[in-house]
C-alpha cells in the first residue's frame, strides 16, 4: 500500500512521541521503585519496634533475672535468720548458738554493719520474742525512783539514769563521732512517778510509762554561759516545779526571795564550766525545740545517735549493762543562802 507524504512526514514525530512516553514509564517504575523500598524500610523499622525492641529488653530482663537468681541463696538464708530470731528465746546453749548464727547472717548481708547494740537486742530478743510491752527488760539492783516534787529531792535515781544513758549512746571508743560532755534533760520528762524498789523486773511497758513522749535525742553546741542562761530561763522562774537532769556535770543553784533561781554548772571535778567554751550538750528534740530560744537557736551537731528515740536508747543501753543500777551523786544541789542575821 503507498503512504502518502504527510505519513513519511509525521513517522519522526510518532517515533518522538514513543521515546517519551517510554522515558515516562522507565520513570514511572523508577519512583515506583523508591516508593516500594521506602515501604520496605518502613515496614522493617516497625518490625524492630514491635519484636526486636522487646526481644532486647526480653533479653536483658532474662540476665536481670538470672542475676536475681544468683541473690536466693542469700534472701532465703536472710529470711531462715530473720524466722530464728522472731522465736521466743529459750535458755538452752543450742539456742544461743543458732541465734549469734542468725546474728552473723544477718551482720554479713547488711549493707551497714550491725552495732554491738543492736547485735545484744538480737540476741536477748526482747523485741522480737512477741511477748510485747510486758517483755522484761532489767532488773534495778538499786531503788529507782523517779517521783518528783515538794518532799522528794531534786536529783532522781532515774533521772540519773536516763542521762547516763542518753551520754553514753553519744560516746564513740573509736573517736570517729564527737562524744557529749553533758547530757541534760527535763525531770519533767518522766511521767511514771514510781519508786522501783531494788529487785524489781522492769518491763518495757514501765519504760514506756516513764517516757510516754518518743523524744528523740538530739546534740547541740552552746557556750557554757549561754548554757547557764538556757537553764536559768528554763527553771530558773518563780513557780516553776521541774529542775534539771544531768550526767557529766553537777548544776547548782539558789534561790532569791523572789523564789526566782540563778544556777551555775560545775565539772565533775568541780572546777566551773569556762564561759567561752562550747560543750556537747545532748538532749531530746522537745528540749532543743522549746520555748527556750538559747536552746532553740544552739547548732544542730550531726552524730549517728541523733534522731533515735530516747527510749529506744535507754531500752539498748540495759540490755547492754544486763542490770540498772544509777548511782546518786549529789549532781543537782541547792545551795542555801546565809541568813541576813
């Protein structure tokens, strides 16, 4: 068949036309192409999210928990210690045994070691047998008295007591922590009104009727004449019936005709407290916090003990000395003006 002109004329344009429409395509699948593989990256990033992310933290939970594995041992003998040491005590040499084992359990997997306090309140058990506030605690080879107020004197065997003990928790054989020069409380303080005499078996439950409060302890840094200025505006008002309680000094005082009493605080050896001196005074947070700003505004010191309920502290320090036995050593003393005559 013959072509004609415009056929011959028009083939390079046709011929155009497919190459582009070629390159087109070519094109077309190309960005396809990209498409498809960004899709691909897409649906792999999704796949790590959702398995590969929690395959690794199933993996790492799997080696925690192998490692918590390698800790039974420790928490179960922990626990047979702890199982041992709630049992009501008994006498035999068996038992003492197996509880001072517990004991070093106990001391061996703590992150801070026992004190020597708190291995004797283990091993007595007190606290532990279930026997509650009827639990004995001590036996007083003294008569123990802490009845207060017109007829009875101002030092109190418990008094004495309860400061020994309070200035013996802030001591330190090692010399690591500073040690309480004195120790100072409100006779106030005790609420039991009792006299225990000699032979008796006190409980905690006595303890508790004696400081019903939760005091803690507490050691402060005062001057010694801004310590006889703290007393002399604690006790030193007309009308007021509490005096001082002390270990590691001797208070004395007189009274005006005012009934108004001006104190003076003595070493042991009875040389005068130096009013530039600043002494470790410990006492309990009530005292330090009071209405007595001299107290109130005395710098905190930081010591282990402080925080430690003062009943906690008399509890550990019987079981530490077995027997209670306060000595009176004449510590707080009136002292009689001469007569005018």
């Amino acid at each position: 068949m013959k072509r004609n002109g415009s056929d011959v004329a028009d083939r390079p344009h046709r011929f155009g036309d497919i190459r582009r429409r070629e390159e087109e395509l070519r094109a077309a699948e190309l960005e396809k192409s990209r498409n498809e593989k960004f899709e691909r990256q897409k649906a792999i990033a999704g796949w790590i999210s959702a398995i590969a992310v929690p395959l690794v933290l199933g993996i790492s939970g799997y080696f925690v928990t192998l490692a918590l594995k390698g800790h039974d041992a420790r928490a179960k003998y922990i626990e047979i210690a702890v199982s041992i040491l709630s049992a009501a005590p008994k006498s035999s040499e068996e038992d003492k045994t197996i509880r001072r084992w517990a004991i070093d359990i106990l001391d061996r997997h703590s992150d801070v070691p026992l004190s020597k306090e708190a291995k004797l309140v283990l091993e007595s058990a007190r606290q532990l047998s279930g026997t509650g506030l009827a639990s004995e605690v001590g036996v007083t080879t003294v008569a123990l008295d802490s009845r207060k107020g017109p007829g009875f004197p101002d030092e109190l065997s418990f008094g004495n007591f309860v400061t020994d003990a309070l200035r013996s928790a802030y001591s330190d054989p090692f010399g690591r922590l500073p040690p309480a020069d004195i120790a100072l409380l409100d006779s106030a303080s005790f609420r039991g009104n009792r006299l225990y005499p000699a032979g008796t078996r006190l409980t905690r439950m006595d303890f508790l009727k004696e400081l019903p409060f939760g005091n803690a302890a507490v050691l402060i840094g005062i001057s010694g004449s801004e310590l006889e200025l703290a007393l002399q505006e604690t006790f030193g008002r007309p009308g007021v019936a509490s005096v001082p309680q002390v270990s590691g000094a001797v208070i004395k005082y007189i009274v005006g005709p005012e009934g108004r009493k001006t104190f003076k605080i003595f070493h042991l050896d009875g040389s005068p407290i130096r009013p530039d001196k600043r002494y470790l005074v410990a006492t309990s947070d009530f005292f330090a916090e009071g209405r007595v700003s001299r107290f109130r505004e005395a710098p905190r010191v930081p010591h282990s003990t402080s925080g430690r309920h003062i009943y906690d502290i008399l509890l550990l320090h019987v079981y530490e000395q077995k027997t209670i036995a306060p000595v009176l050593e004449n510590r707080i003393r009136k002292i009689e003006q001469p007569s005018a005559d």
